[in-house]
C-alpha cells in the first residue's frame, strides 16, 4: 500500500515539475514582446505632433485637413516616421487667400487638388530650426508627402525661408514624433495651380443655357428648336451657307468642312483663342467678361462652330458697354439679347463690309436675335452699323480673324429699331348744316330796304 502511494506521489511531483518547466519556457517570449507602438495600434497617442496640429491655434489649417479626409493618411506618416510641418497663419487662409481660389479648394470634386495642398505642407522626416541651412548659398531641397520639393533657404537678413514663404514662428510645437514651423503665406505646389488656371478655362463653364436661345431647325432654316444631335466629325446639319445671311456678300470663302488630324472643329478652343484676344487687344473687358461669366455665350458660340458654322462678333468697346443702364441689364434675359443681336452667322472683314456698302449702299446682315437685322452702311470713309441715334461706327477693325470667327470692333451697343406705332386714324364726320329757305330776288331787295331802317328783325323771313 505504501509502494503505491509512493508512485502515485512521485506521478503528481513529475507533473508539477514539467508544468513549471513549460511556464518558465514561455516567459522568455513574452518578456520580448514589442512595447505599444503607433504603427501597431493604429492609433495615436495624447502627445502626438497630429493631435498638437488639431489643439493647436492654426484652426484654419486644421479645418482643411479635415475637411481633405487626410487625418488617417497623416496617422500612418507619423506611425512610420517623424515630421516637419509648416503652417500657415490663420489669416493667409481665411483673409490674404483668394477667395475665388478657396471655393475651387472646397468644391467637392476638387477634393484631391485640396489633399496635394495640404501634403505639399508636409516633410516625412523631422527639421527643427538648428538643421536649417545657415546661408543662401546653402539651400536644401525635401520631398514631401505630394512627392513635390520645397526648399528651404536663410536670407541675409536671418530670415528662414520655404519656397516664396517666410517662417514667423520656427518650432512652434514640437513633439517627440514631429515639429511644427508657423509659416507667413499658403505653399501652393504648380500642379494645383495649373488645376485651378485649367478651372478658369472655357471647357469648365457650366453656365445654364438661357431661355430662348436661338437653336437650328432643319425645316425653316431658322436658329430657333434645338437641332438633332449630331456625332463629333460629322458635317452640320445644315449646309454651311444656309446659316449665312440671304443677299450680295463679298466675305472671303468660307471656312471649309470639318477636318484636321481629328476631323472634327474644335470651337471651344476658338472661342477661347479670340476672348483672349480680346482681353490682349484692351478695351473690350467687359465684352469679354459678359460672354463668360454673365451669359453662356462662349459655350453657345463653340457649339456652333464646332458644327462647321462661321461668325462675325461685332463687340462693343468698354465705354460703350459703360454707357448701359440698369434696366437695360436687369430685365431676365437682356444680357443675351443684347449679345445675339451683335452676332451675324457669316464670316466678314473690315474689307469685305466695306466693299459690300461701297458697291451696294445699305447692307442688312441677319443676327442670332431672330428675326431683327442690323443695318451696315458707308459712312465718312468707315462703315456704320444701325440707325440715327442708336448706329455705331467699325473703331477697331480685324481684331481676330482666323477664317471661321471675325471680331471687329465698334464704338457704340447696338439695339434693335423699335416698332413705331401707327397713328391712329381719326375718321371725321361731316356736320350736316341746317337748309336754310332759298329767297327770290323780290325778297332779296326787301329784306335789304327793311334792314336800312332796321325792321328786317320783325320778318322771319329775313333773318
């Protein structure tokens, strides 16, 4: 019995023994575990440089990067390295910034031009202000988180310099993971310019067609119902010649059909060609800005030469453009109209109009403002567009021509006679006079005699 208790005791102490054993072989492996760290946790810590960012009084700057949904991309920069980061003052981002440029910023759809903003503010490696170089000469170039470069750069005058922008606070906050460099101005990399310039360009207008815009109708040969839709490369829908204006014209020939390495015109690119022109050329700004910003004009005016039609613009200068009222503005639609009536659906010159009033006197040459004409005629040696008070004369012929789209530019707004009401025609009805009795001869002579002593008064007859 003893024998027995011995071997089952001696079991048990076995057990106990290899169990201690392989505890004592996992402490090795836990006391080799790696210490809490960012990258592993996916989270940062209270002393972080991000969070120092978010607390911090560049709250402009803070917005945006949360706005830029960039909070967890900057998480995974820190987790894997230190950095350097140069902020803006709030008042180069809410008052010195552009304000048409920080709309563009925060649009939407220009969410990825807003995050290369933002990472071009960014080093992945740490620079505190004993590490700028100390001289000019000495200029040091970082990549950042854009995979752009910055450089920085010591003035002669002590001041630390990144690119064009001058650091007021150097190591503003710094933390174990990163530093903070308060800068004067925003960092603007050049691909979010040439974003922003590409912004401005003709192809992004969205503006709303306006109500009654002439469009083409296959049937009457008129500019009023929308036309077909029609493939890029394909001819018009009508013939080039049937959207010229109808009488004796002495324009030079016409553009030709479609064609080019793309068989197709590019109207909007000519639209552009010639409102930069316009603005180059001075005095026609506001011309310019009206075909643009105002109305959609220039959208309207690509389409249709991107069709295989051909224009002449006669554009007002700015002090005939200054010299529009407000009611003539304001009024829904005016802006067009006014437009439409300065486009003529035919291709001329200075020499072509001329010679066209030389040789036939008064020329009518239809526009885009059915079924209105403007009137062109000679006059002192020029040529002069409408009527009486309202004509304007040719002031700066051929200022773009490239054989689909003319400019030729006056000196006066041109407006539509107006209808002048018919008189009314009063109808005059004859006044019927009383018969009066008929006398004889006798009677004649008696009334006279009794009229010389004054008793013709007694005789109704006489009176």
């Amino acid at each position: 019995m003893e024998i027995h208790n011995y071997s089952i005791s001696k079991l048990f102490f076995t057990f106990v023994l290899l169990s201690i054993e392989g505890v004592c072989a996992t402490l090795p492996e836990t006391s080799s575990l790696k210490p809490f760290s960012l990258s592993n946790s996916g989270q940062i810590n209270s002393n972080s440089v991000l969070v120092a960012l978010l607390d911090s009084h560049y709250t402009e700057l803070s917005e945006l990067v949360e706005k830029a949904l960039l909070l967890q991309t900057l998480e995974d920069a820190v987790g894997n390295h230190n950095i350097t980061i140069f902020a803006p003052r709030n008042e180069a981002l809410e008052r010195d910034l552009d304000p048409e440029f920080k709309r563009f910023l925060l649009e939407p759809g220009n969410l990825r031009s807003l995050q290369t903003l933002l990472m071009f503010h960014i080093i992945p490696n740490r620079i505190g202000s004993n590490e700028w170089p100390m001289t000019d000469a000495e200029s040091t170039r970082h990549k950042t988180l854009s995979n752009d470069h910055l450089h920085l750069t010591c003035k002669d005058s002590g001041k630390k310099t990144v690119d064009l922008a001058t650091v007021i606070h150097p190591d503003a906050v710094i933390r174990p993971d990163g530093v903070i460099h308060g800068i004067e101005r925003l960092l603007v990399p050049r691909s979010v310019q040439e974003d922003f310039n590409r912004r401005r360009n003709l192809r992004s207008i969205s503006a709303v067609l306006p109500e009654g815009a002439p469009e083409v109708d296959p049937r009457t040969n008129r500019l009023k119902k929308p036309a077909t839709p029609v493939s890029i490369g394909s001819p018009p829908v009508l013939p080039i010649f049937d959207a010229m204006a109808p009488g004796p014209s002495l324009a030079p020939a016409p553009a030709p059909g479609p064609g080019g390495p793309h068989h197709h015109f590019d109207g909007e690119s000519q639209v552009k060609d010639f409102i930069q022109t316009l603005l180059h050329y001075g005095g026609y700004n506001e011309m310019a800005d009206i075909l643009v910003n105002l109305t959609s004009l220039a959208t309207e005016m690509g389409r249709l030469v991107s069709e295989g039609y051909v224009l002449t613009v006669l554009a007002p200068n700015d002090e005939a453009m200054a010299k529009l009222t407000t009611d003539q503005l304001s009024e829904p639609g005016a802006p067009e109209q006014i437009m439409y009536y300065h486009l003529i659906p035919e291709y001329q010159t200075e020499e072509s109009m001329y010679n066209s009033v030389r040789r036939f006197g008064k020329i009518r040459y239809d526009t885009l403002r059915m079924p209105h004409k403007v009137v062109a005629q000679e006059a002192d040696g020029s040529v002069k567009f409408g009527h009486a008070d309202g004509s304007a004369y040719l002031f700066d012929p051929d200022i773009y021509t490239d054989g689909r789209i003319s400019v030729q530019g006056i000196d006066g707004v041109l407006f539509p006679p107006d209808e002048e009401p018919k008189p009314e025609t009063k109808t005059v009805q004859p006044t019927k006079a009383a018969a009066k009795p008929r006398r004889g001869k006798l009677l004649e002579l008696a009334c006279r005699m009794l009229g010389a002593v004054g008793q013709d008064s007694r005789f109704t007859t006489c009176q």
